[in-house]
C-alpha cells in the first residue's frame, strides 16, 4: 500500500476495523494529522481505479482509430 501504508501505520483500529478512541482524539486534537490521512487514503484509491476516457472506450469498443 502506498501513500496510504504510512499513515495508516500511525493509527489504531479496534478488533471491529473501526478506529479506536485514541485514533478519533488524534484525528480532533490535529487537524493538519486528520487532513494528511485522507488526502494519502483518498490518492490511494483514487490510483487504484484508472480513468478511461469515453473516446478511448468508443474507440476500442468500435475499432474506429
């Protein structure tokens, strides 16, 4: 995992994967903390569904070139 790994290493989940009391106190008390987690787990998945343009895919799908 990339970005995300890193920061997912530094909080704490309970048995249930939800995030412990300790990892929401972290997430209230630093904000600039909560905001680098979800950019790294928003560019995580973001990277993980390519895009495909609808021209490509019309493209393809027609073998216009």
């Amino acid at each position: 995992m990339g970005q995300a790994g890193e920061i997912l290493s530094k909080i704490q989940m309970d048995a249930e994967e939800n995030f412990s009391p300790e990892t929401i106190e972290k997430f209230q008390s630093d904000p600039e903390f909560y905001r680098e987690f979800v950019k790294k787990v928003e560019a995580e998945v973001n990277n993980a569904f390519p895009v495909v343009s609808w021209h490509r895919l019309v493209s393809n799908t027609l073998r216009i070139g």
